[in-house]
C-alpha cells in the first residue's frame, strides 16, 4: 500500500493554490476589460432627447422610453411650457447643454417646430427625427400649413380655448380623431392629462430650420387627422428626409412604439456609421 508523507501533502497543497490563485488573478484582469469593452460599446450610442408636441407632455413617451434604455440609449424627455416657441426652444437649449456626445432630437407634432426653431445653432445635435411633426420652411407658420391644407383636419375642428388663450382637445375629438388607435381607457387617461398649448405657439415665425443643416428622418402616419398625411408627406419630402410610413393615428409612440424605436436606432446607425 501505498503512504502518502506530510512533505508530498504539504507539496499538493501549495500547488493547489498556486493554481487557484493564478486563476483568479485572470478572472480579475478580466474583469476590467470586458468592463471597458462594455463601456465603448455603450458609449458609442447617441443621446436621445424626445420633444413632445401640443395636447401632450413628456410622459406620452412612455413605451418609446422603455425601449430605448433597454437597448442602452441614456434618454430625455422632457416637458415643455408650450406657453411660446421661444421659451419651448430655450428648454431644449438647456437640455442640450447638459448633454455631451452626439444627441438625436426626437420632435412629435408641434415638438417638430421646435426642434426646427434650433436652426444653426444645435448643440451636439447630430440629427433630427419628425414623428408625425410640423417640418416648416424659413418664414412659413403651423397655421399657415393648416391653411394651406387640401381638407381641414378633423381632430382640430372642435378646439376649446380658455380665457387664457390656451387650447384644449374636447374628449369625443380627442378619442375618434388624435388617438384613435389607441386602448380607449388609455386614450381617455391621454385626454384628461393634455397639456394645453398656448395659440399663439401656431402663428410662430419659423427662422432658419434646423433641418438644412443636419440630416432628417421622418415617420409619416397615414391614418392621421391631425397632420394630415399628404400634409406631412409634403414636408418629409421638401426637407430631403429619409421617410418610413406606420399606419397609425397621429400618436404612433403611444399605439406604434415599435415603429418609432425602430426609426430613432436606424438614425443612430447612420450617424455612428458616418462618424
């Protein structure tokens, strides 16, 4: 039989934990690199800064949100005044500010004046992206648009304004025309928090757009009585953006969010490929 002596356990033993200690000194110099590899690949995602438009706040981006930092993206959304253009057009200045990195704006309806109202001067802005959004031209107004329209849109022709000169959706409006596709308990939820918009927001001046500058992208929903389709497939095409359909009512981030995440990661693609 063979004996096993103290010395050759004593040997064993120091083997073993050579080779315990040798494996964990790569689990640990591991660590740091897969942690840093990580890291480039988080930090190579742009900013997301979400604009809401009329009717709304920041909360209607809810599901888009959700998505996005889920894939990685560091996201903003913000609530706006929407008492003027100006002081909407500040608050996304002072966003932006507090950003660093490539950032793509994210503008829904009436949030697409003001994203355009950025002109020249867009900070860290790397592209701008029009969610069923007004994308007007240098001296052009939303009311003008409307004016100009073929057909009046249906969801606005009820508006109730209060002595403040604030507009409001009427909830029969609100549920049969702006959010038609959405789950009529949400939909009244949607109602009964709207953010009214001042008026005057609607004979705004646009002054040099934003989008002649920077590279666009455009969700057009083709079941819309708000914005019209033909309406906004005019402005997609006149602004040169890159154009993708959803057949949606004019909240496609409360009833389509697949769709918008899905435009919003194809411009973070394009400007990290062209950067």
């Amino acid at each position: 039989m063979n004996h096993i002596t103290n010395n050759q356990l004593n040997r064993g033993r120091s083997l073993l934990r050579a080779v315990v200690i040798t494996v964990s000194a790569l689990l640990i110099m591991s660590v740091p690199v897969m942690a840093q590899e990580e890291s480039e690949e988080m930090s190579t995602l742009p900013n997301i800064v979400l604009v809401h438009g009329a009717f709304a706040n920041g909360s209607g981006w809810s599901s888009v949100i959700e998505h996005l930092q889920a894939e990685g993206y560091n996201v903003i959304a913000p609530t706006f005044p929407l008492t003027s253009v100006e002081a909407d057009v500040a608050r996304l200045r002072q966003v932006l500010n507090s950003l660093t990195g490539p950032t793509l704006v994210v503008g829904h309806s009436y949030g697409g004046q003001v994203i355009t109202q950025l002109g020249t001067d867009a900070p860290n802005v790397a592209g701008l992206i029009y969610v069923a959004a007004f994308a007007l031209e240098e001296g052009e107004t939303i009311n003008g648009i409307y004016a100009d329209a073929e057909e009046p849109a249906p969801a606005l022709a009820n508006l109730r304004v209060d002595e403040q000169g604030f507009a409001w959706l009427l909830e029969d409006d609100f549920l049969n025309y702006f959010a038609s596709d959405v789950d009529s308990v949400q939909a009244q939820v949607m109602q009964a928090s709207q953010q009214p918009p001042a008026l005057i927001l609607f004979d705004n001046v646009t002054g040099m757009p934003a989008w002649k500058s920077l590279p666009s992208w455009y969700l057009l929903t083709t079941n819309d009585d708000a914005i019209l389709p033909q309406t906004q497939r005019f402005m997609a095409q006149r602004v040169g953006a890159t154009v993708v359909e959803v057949d949606s009512s004019h909240v496609p981030m409360v009833s389509h969010p697949d769709g918008v995440v899905a435009l919003i990661e194809t411009a973070a693609q394009s400007i990290s490929t062209d950067n």
